[in-house]
C-alpha cells in the first residue's frame, strides 16, 4: 500500500486536532457504522424496507409495484416519507446552526438518539416485532437516518455521506488527482461492518441489539461535539465541498 493511502486512513482515524474537519471525520464514520447496524434492522427485521439507504427503497417500490412477493408499497412509502420528514429537520437544524459544525452535530445527532431511543422502545415492546410495531419502527427510524443525512451533508466532511456509497466506490476506482482512497474505503468498510455485526445479532442475539448499539453509538458522537466544540476551534467554521451523493 502507498504512503498516501495509509496516511489517508490514518488522518480520517485519528485527524489533526487543528486540522480543516477536527474530530467530524471519525464522528462521521461511527455514522456510517449506524446506518449498517439500522438499515440491517430494517432489512431483515421489517421486512425488505431500508430506513437509510433512500436508492434501495426506490427499487424495493418498483418491485412492489410490480407485485413482486415479500416487498411493500406501503412500507416503502412510509420509509421514504418519514427519512424526508427527517431530513426536513435536518436541514432546519443546518440553517440554525450554519456558523458552528460543533453545535450542529451535536444537536442533530442528540435529535437522532431521542427517535433512536423510541425505536429501541417499540422494538423491545413488540419483540418479535408484529405488524402493529412495524410501521411505527419504519418511521422513526426513518426520521433518524434522514436527519442524520441533512446534518452529514451540512457537515460536508468529502467522502463521509455516512448513508450512501455508490459514487464512493466509483471514486475509488476512476481515481484521479486528489483520490481519497483511503478515506472512501474506510467507509465502506464501516458500512459493511455495522450490516455484518447488525445481522449477527439478529440472527444471535435480540433482534433489537443493534438499535442499541447504534443508539450508543450516535449518544457518544454527540458527547464528543458537544464537549469538543465548547471553546470555539476553527474546525468548527470551516466548509467545504460536500463529497459524493448518490
């Protein structure tokens, strides 16, 4: 491996304290770890619905459509509707807090861990979970993953979307001047991560574990912003463009 890829990975692990994205670039792939731990949830739980990735909910709607066994136009809508709902409040939050990253993710991500919470509540109350909590969890959960989204790319960390990866990879194989290949692999990796450790759980453990550890993930990343952002450091103004979306 090159110095430049390790360097890469190494400064999106471990950044320069006074550096252009401070702590935001590990904060962000915790999130994209969140969104393998809840999309697996989702998947394999709710029944064939993501709650973060908004391209695969597309696909499951034509399937639906075409009436496809095993996906649902209701769900898919009702997936999509409510991870807009949530990016609403996103970017309501980005407008407010436009001047300070700091105070943004943190109040984005103590937003998130509240629908969190509640999606924990009603997983545990209707586990397994029955048709009576589905939609409830598809909701909230949506609205978490779309605030999460509208904060990320608000945040504009390049390369750290935290819900989507199509044009990462492309990035990482087109490559080109100034490839971060490092950093688009670290997330893709993290993503698959939280789906591996997602689905065991599912399959080993209480199907709502990884709410749980999703939710302690976003609480610590909040933490973390909050603490860190308190005496105003430059990380905390700086913008820049927002990396690949799909």
């Amino acid at each position: 491996m090159s110095t430049a890829f390790l360097a890469d990975i190494r400064e999106t692990i471990i950044p320069d304290r006074d550096g252009r994205h401070g702590p935001l670039p590990p904060l962000l792939l915790s999130m994209t770890l969140v969104t393998g731990l809840v999309d697996a949830f989702s998947y394999l739980v709710l029944g064939h619905v993501f709650v973060a990735n908004m391209t695969g909910n597309v696909v499951f709607l034509g399937f639906a459509l075409a009436g496809v066994a095993g996906f649902s136009v209701i769900a898919s809508l009702a997936a999509v509707a409510s991870f807009a709902f949530g990016a609403l409040l996103g970017g309501i939050l980005g407008s407010r807090y436009s001047d300070h990253r700091g105070r943004l993710h943190s109040s984005a991500a103590a937003i998130q861990a509240f629908f969190l919470a509640v999606s924990v509540i009603l997983a545990a109350s209707g586990s397994p979970v029955t048709a009576g909590y589905r939609y409830g969890l598809i909701a909230v959960l949506g609205i978490a993953m779309g605030i999460q989204n509208a904060s990320a790319r608000k945040l504009a960390v390049p390369d750290l979307t935290t819900t989507v990866l199509t044009l990462t990879i492309t990035g990482i194989a087109a490559g080109g001047s100034g490839s971060k290949a490092g950093r688009r692999l670290l997330a893709i990796v993290t993503m698959l991560a939280g789906a591996f450790i997602g689905a065991v759980l599912i399959r080993h453990a209480q199907d709502y574990d990884s709410l749980v550890i999703a939710l302690a993930v976003i609480i610590v990343g909040a933490a973390a912003t909050y603490t860190l952002g308190k005496r105003d450091p430059g990380w905390v103004r700086a913008q820049g463009p927002a990396g690949p979306r799909s």
